[in-house]
C-alpha cells in the first residue's frame, strides 16, 4: 500500500521544503515542549505550517515560504511552561515569543529566511502584539495559527464558556 507520502503529490512538496529543518537536532526537541493541553510544541508548529500550506495552494502564495514561516512561528529559546520568574505584562511570554522565535530561527535555520518568513514569525501574535502582518503570507498563518490553536479548549469548557453546558447533564 501507498504512503500518504508517496499517494500525494502535495505531501510529497511539502515534506521536501520542511524536512531538513522538522529532522533537525534543535526542532525535534519540540516534541518534549508541551504546547496547550497535550499538545507538543513540535506537533502544534507543524499543523499550522500544514495548514497555512495546503490554504495557500489554492491562493498565489509562496507557499514555500508559508510552510517554513509556519513551522518556525513558535521556535522560541525555551518551554514557556518553565517561565516561573514573575514579569512585567509586556515581557510575558504572549509579548516577547515572536520576536525570540525570530531571532532563533536566523539562529539556527539562517539559510532558510527571508523577509517574507522573518514577517509571518514576528508578526503570528497580531492583534496580542499590535503591529500587524505585512504579507499575505503573514496573514495566513497568523490565521491558521488561530485556527491550530482553538484545539486545545475542551469542548466541555467552550461550552461553558458560551453558557450552554448546564452541570449533571
Ligand atoms: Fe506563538
Ligand atoms: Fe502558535
């Protein structure tokens, strides 16, 4: 039987753009870095920049450069569960991960950047963090990003959260 890999063409390009940077010493160390609920970091990256991909095959995009930005997004220095230290707002982690993934990415992945993929990772927050995407590359993966990220409410506290869960039932 055929592999999704090897059944369709898309899959195949995908893997061939993010393959050297997902099989890479620093990047697999995301699978230990929880992200929300019990989702790895490394899992949460990868669905967004295959998200963001597959939505920008249908669009003219440089769907390279969204797969990369997409799977870098969140490619800060350390598990922000492990940020214990009390900060002013502005330097919790919602405020300062992009940036860091940013400058971590020119890091460790340097061969691979350019403006658009610098954009998509220093923009992903907006409107957290107010300066918006300048690319539509950027707005689309600041929208799967979203997207990826509503999975790690529970559909028991969503409906709470929209006054229909009534307790007992
Ligand atoms: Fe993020
Ligand atoms: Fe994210």
């Amino acid at each position: 039987m055929k592999t999704l890999l090897e059944k369709y063409e898309y899959i195949k390009e995908y893997y061939d753009i993010v393959s050297p940077i997902l099989n890479s010493e620093e990047f697999q160390k995301r699978k230990q870095w929880r992200h929300h609920g019990d989702t790895t970091l490394y899992e949460h990256c990868i669905k967004v920049s295959y998200l963001a991909y597959r939505m920008s095959l249908k669009f003219k995009m440089d769907s390279k450069s969204v797969a990369i930005g997409g799977l870098l997004h969140d490619f800060y220095y350390k598990p922000w569960m492990e940020n214990i230290e009390k900060k002013p707002l502005l330097k919790k982690h919602g405020f300062v991960h992009a940036k860091e993934a940013r400058d971590n990415s020119y890091n460790y992945f340097n061969e691979y950047m350019n403006p658009i993929i610098d954009n998509i990772i220093l923009r992903h927050m907006f409107p957290l963090n107010i300066i918006p995407p300048k690319y539509k590359e950027a707005w689309l993966v600041n929208l799967a990003d979203k997207i990826a990220s509503l999975d790690f409410i529970e559909k028991e506290s969503l409906a709470k959260t929209f006054g229909i869960y009534k307790k007992g039932k």
